[in-house]
C-alpha cells in the first residue's frame, strides 16, 4: 500500500501542476528549439558563399598583382637592356648611343620616354627612360609600365 501511494501521489503532482491545454515543460523546450532552428536555418550556407566571394575577391586582387608585377618587370629589364646598348654604343663609338637605344627598344617591344648621356668620352652615363607593357593586358585594357635604367664607364676609384 505504501508504495501505491507515493505513486498516486507522485501522478497526483505531475497532473496538478499540468493544466489542460498547456503543454508540458518538455514539450515547450522542444518547441523552443525548433523555432529556433527555423530562424537559423540555412545560415551556413549563406556564411560559407560568403568566405567563398570573398576568397574569390582576394584570388582575384592577386592575379591583378601578379600580372602588374610581371609586367613591372619585363620593362624594368628591356629598360636595363636599351641602357646597356646605349653604353656599348657609346664606349665602342660604333654610333650614336640614343639611336641605338631606340632600336634596342623597337626590339624590345617598348618606346623610349627619354635618353641622356653624360660625361666625356672615356667616363659617361647613358640614362635611358622606356614604357612599355602593351601585350599585357587586364580585363581587355593594356597595362602600360615605366622604368629607368643606368649603363656607362667610370674609370678609377
């Protein structure tokens, strides 16, 4: 009997801290966190096309760096090439040395800016300024580039 007893009231609590109508702790929890999934629902896949726009955004600022970079370079070194020639030219005396930093440069595939030469015939500097770039192109425009270069003789110390 005992035990019928604290079962009944056991049941008896349960029932009257239950109303009609009402749902039980339980089930309200478990309605709590559905709605809650509702609201969330989706929000991965939204946060990972995110992060993959903007990995695309920042793969996409390294090729434009990469190919500025490129073409810096490849005009840097026609630039130190036509420097050199102009000097040759002019230690060897085979002709004038901005005429043959012109044709260096038409070989090239870039255009003297500016050409100098300085100093007398045994010590001088030839300064050769050059743009160039054209073949490369971004986004269907040539990415034109400058450089400057310095070739010559210095005797002595």
């Amino acid at each position: 009997m005992g035990c019928d007893r604290g079962g009944a009231q056991r049941g008896a609590s349960v029932t009257a801290s239950h109303r009609q109508g009402e749902p039980l702790a339980s089930e309200a929890s478990r309605g709590n966190r559905a709605s809650i999934g509702r609201r969330e629902r989706g929000l991965a896949t939204w946060l990972a096309a995110a992060g993959l726009v903007v990995l695309g955004g920042v793969l996409a600022a390294g090729v434009v760096a990469l190919i500025l970079q490129t073409n810096a370079h490849r005009v840097q070194g026609a630039a130190d090439l036509v420097a050199i020639t102009a000097a040759q030219a002019k230690s060897l005396g085979t002709g004038e040395p901005c005429a043959a930093a012109s044709r260096a440069a038409a070989a090239s595939d870039v255009e003297v800016v500016d050409c100098s030469v300085g100093g007398d015939e045994l010590e001088f500097v030839v300064t050769v300024s050059v743009r160039g770039g054209n073949r490369a192109v971004l986004l269907g425009f040539p990415v034109p580039a400058e450089a400057s270069a310095h070739a010559g003789v210095r005797r002595g110390g």
